[in-house]
C-alpha cells in the first residue's frame, strides 16, 4: 500500500446496538428536532402516536415545511414504538436502493460509485439488487460521498464512516444511511445540516464487507475483514479481503480527518490503542494492571476520549432501563472492549507513522 505522508487520524469505533432507536431528548437540541421533524412528517400522513402527540409541539412551524417526507417516512415501516423509533435493517439491495435514490435526488450532494468499477477490485461473490430477485450480480462495496459539491476546495474537511465489515452486524449500513437521509433531507432548513453538509465530505462505505452483509455472515470467504489490515500483522496476511482492499482505496484516494466505523453487539464507543502492540504482558489480550495504563495511551488519546464522551452523552441513556450510557475509552482497556491484530481502527489512526504499520506484500 503507498502511504501518503505521516498524519493521524481520528479513528472511532462505534459498536452499537441501539443506534437504530433514537431516544426523545429534549435536553439536546438536535435531538428534539431530529424527532420533531419526524413527528410533523407522521402528521402529514396521518398518523399519530398518542404517547408522543403532547411532543408535537411545533408541527405547524412552516419551517419544517420542506422536510422530505417520503424519505424520512419509507424508514417507519415499524411505526413508533414506546419512546423510541424502531428502524427496520436494510437488506443489501434495500441499501443500494436507497443510496440510488438519495444520488437521483440531491444530484449536486450525492455522489456513488464502487470500488470495483472505480479500483477495479473483485467482486467476493453474488448479490441482489432488487428485493426478491435472484443473486445474479456481482457484491460491490458501494461508496457515498456527500457534501455540497459547489461549495467543496481542496481544503475541505474528509470524514469517513463504515459499516458492516462484519457482515452480521448488520446497525453500521442503516444508521449511516439514516444519518445522510437526515442531513439531506433537512438540508434545505436546518442551518446545522446545511454547515455539515457545506463545510465537509462525507465518505461512506456503508457495507464495507457486501457479501457478508448480503449473506450476514461475519466473514467474507473465510477472512475477517477487521483482521486485515496492514497493522499489527504479518505482511503476508493482510488485505485479503475485499473489504478491507475498498477501503484502503478509498483512503488512498482521499485524506480524512476523522473516521468511525459501526459493529455491532454491544454498546460503546472506542478508539486507539487497540492493537496487541500496546498491551504488554498478555499476548491477544490486555489487562488492567497497576502501573501499566500508559501503555494503552495514544498520542491523542485525550481528544479521542472528548469526542467519545461527547457521543455517548449525546446519545443519552440506552434504552435497557437501567440509565447506561455507551461506554468509551480505548480498545485495548479491558473494560472498554479488547486488542485485535489488523483491525481497522489502529490501521487508520496510526499506519502511517506508528510502529505497527506492515508493508503489505500479501500473495
Ligand atoms: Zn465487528
């Protein structure tokens, strides 16, 4: 792989499993108007949930006028349950398509294409692209890239989000999908969505590993993706797997600032260390041991953590009753989650400059 200059990224992993609920928080302002706008939208239609109509409070504000209401409601098909709104997971072809609406629909924000027509990687296998219809097309790791074209430089800031590179964990496509169909979809009147969407590029793999995805199968062909990559490994085991080879293109094609990846299964946020590097004593796993904590630190660890406690607190309490937040801190804190070889998060915060990095030569 060519690296182009030393720099670090900010690399967050998100293993979510509640994502696809999104709590009613009138303490966050973002928060209440993300549920406002969905409220007013259900109005439209017609429908109303009676635990939250005392919550449409501004469903007349002729500001949300221009929200896309067909987009925000083609994701209800559970309704409101309780507090929450519960999303129904994309198939693959669910996910294409809505990404191709998206495109036809904000042609000047929304640009995809995949890694095999544009990098001319393999496909790792067959998949659908209509709902029902026989897998007879080749899976291709699909790329968005969103943001304001007119207003884009060279400057501008590159952000990347991935999902899915574990098949099985099926959150990451549908939460970033949602997270782009809210910003386009209030673009046109909401000033925060219009400075994100103004003042960044989004790049999303949304399905990084697809035929694990469109099979939910963690692996693809026998390979982890998130074992892959070309850190903390040998040089003879690393990008394997298709996933794992779209994503270095892209990173090779772009210059990102930040990047979060989704899994699934639990409930935290975390951020490197997260190798078996940098947790001495215990090969594969980490401890918490007196004295040895500095070990797991990275150079930007502090801001790393600010942002993963901002997230957490933004996301609020989880829906399990019991008032927990997701928990954060590095990967390789035992009690945050553990150490892995060739994962994903150390590879983009640290490949370019950090002992680690693995020229890869695989065969
Ligand atoms: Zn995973």
């Amino acid at each position: 792989m060519v690296m182009r200059g030393r720099y670090r990224v900010v690399s967050l992993l998100c293993l979510c499993q509640y994502v696809v609920s999104l709590q009613y928080n009138t303490q966050v302002p973002f928060h209440k108007k993300l549920i406002d706008n969905r409220m007013l939208c259900l109005k439209k239609q017609g429908e109303r949930s009676p635990p939250l109509s005392q919550l449409m409070q501004q469903q007349d504000d002729p500001e949300w006028a221009a929200l896309d209401c067909d987009l925000w409601l083609s994701r209800n098909e559970q309704g409101i349950q309780t507090s929450h709104y519960r999303f129904r997971y994309l198939s693959y072809p669910a996910m294409l398509q809505r990404m191709r609406a998206l495109e036809l629909l904000y042609p000047d924000m929304v640009r995809l294409y995949s890694a095999q027509d544009d990098f001319g990687l393999p496909s790792a296998g067959k998949c659908s692209e209509e709902e029902g219809v026989e897998k007879n097309q080749p899976c291709k790791v699909w790329v968005m890239e969103v943001g304001n074209m007119q207003a884009r430089t060279e400057e501008t800031p590159r952000l990347f989000f991935s999902g899915a590179l574990h098949g099985d964990e099926r959150i990451g496509p549908t939460a970033l999908l949602e997270l782009v169909s809210f910003l386009l979809g209030t673009y046109a009147v909401d000033p925060w969505a219009r400075i994100m969407l103004d003042s960044r590029v989004l790049v999303l793999i949304p399905a990084a590993n697809a035929v694990g995805y469109q099979e939910s199968k963690r692996d693809e062909l026998g390979v982890d993706p998130n074992r892959d990559f070309a850190f903390d490994t040998s040089s003879s085991r690393c990008m394997q797997s298709v996933a794992a080879r779209s994503v270095n293109e892209v990173w090779r094609r772009n210059i990102f600032s930040l990047a979060v990846t989704f899994h699934g299964g639990d409930n935290l946020i975390a951020h490197p260390w997260g190798d078996t590097k940098h947790c001495p004593g215990y090969p594969g796993r980490c401890q918490a041991r007196e004295g040895m904590l500095s070990s797991w630190i990275s150079p930007d660890h502090t801001a790393m953590l600010i942002l993963s406690k901002y997230a957490s607190d933004f996301a609020g309490p989880l829906p399990t009753g019991r008032m927990e937040k997701f928990r954060f801190g590095p990967l390789n804190d035992p009690r945050v989650i553990y150490p892995v070889g060739g994962g994903m998060e150390d590879w983009a915060y640290g490949a370019s400059w950090a002992p680690g990095g693995v020229n890869c030569l695989p065969s």
